[in-house]
C-alpha cells in the first residue's frame, strides 16, 4: 500500500477545497475530530484507488499547538492519500494545481 501527502503553504485555505475536489473528480465532506480538528474526507474512492483527507497541518490539543507533520511546518494544510492503488494518477492531477507540493511518500507491505 502507498500512502502520499502533499502540502498547501499558503494561510488561507480559500477555493482550494473546491479546486482540488474538479481535478480529482471528488466531492468533500466536511468532519470534524478531536485528533484532527476540522477536515475534509472524499466521499467515496479517490481516482487511482484509496481515501483522501485534506486537514491543516496546525493543530491544538489539550497540551498546545502542534503540526501533524513537524517536519513540514511550512505547509499549513496537508492533503493525505492513504492506500492509494494508482498514486502517480493522483499525483498527475494535483501537478495542475501551483500551489500544491509533493512532500513525503510511505509504502506499507
């Protein structure tokens, strides 16, 4: 299994929940979670196979603020592809988009 994450460095999430959802032919729904706060879930399959979560990296807890990837604290919102059976083909259309960026890639065996 892969699991990729790309990152949005920009402090106002704006249209691109909407952008993101034309070029990966999804529809969002909104959740909410004590772990990840406010976030985006695809409803149904990602093209390319797996589940999406679009979330922001900053993140509070009873504890203080913290980032969901400390390695990446220049991103302020994180978009998760997890189990992705096609990854490339996500990553394909998300290269349309400027102001996302690539970040790390996991593979689960």
């Amino acid at each position: 299994m892969i699991f990729d994450v790309y990152g949005f460095g920009e402090p106002d999430l704006g249209e691109q929940p909407d952008r993101l959802a034309e070029v990966l032919g999804v529809r969002w729904r909104l959740h909410e979670s004590d772990y990840r706060g406010v976030y985006y879930a695809a409803a149904g399959p990602a093209p390319g196979g797996g589940k999406l979560r679009l979330q922001s990296n900053d993140l509070r807890d009873r504890n203080g603020e913290y980032h969901q990837l400390p390695d990446f604290p220049e991103y302020r919102y994180l978009l998760f592809v997890d189990k992705a059976e096609r990854p490339d083909e996500i990553r394909s259309r998300i290269a349309s988009l400027p102001h996302w960026r690539f970040l790390l890639r996991r593979r689960v065996d």
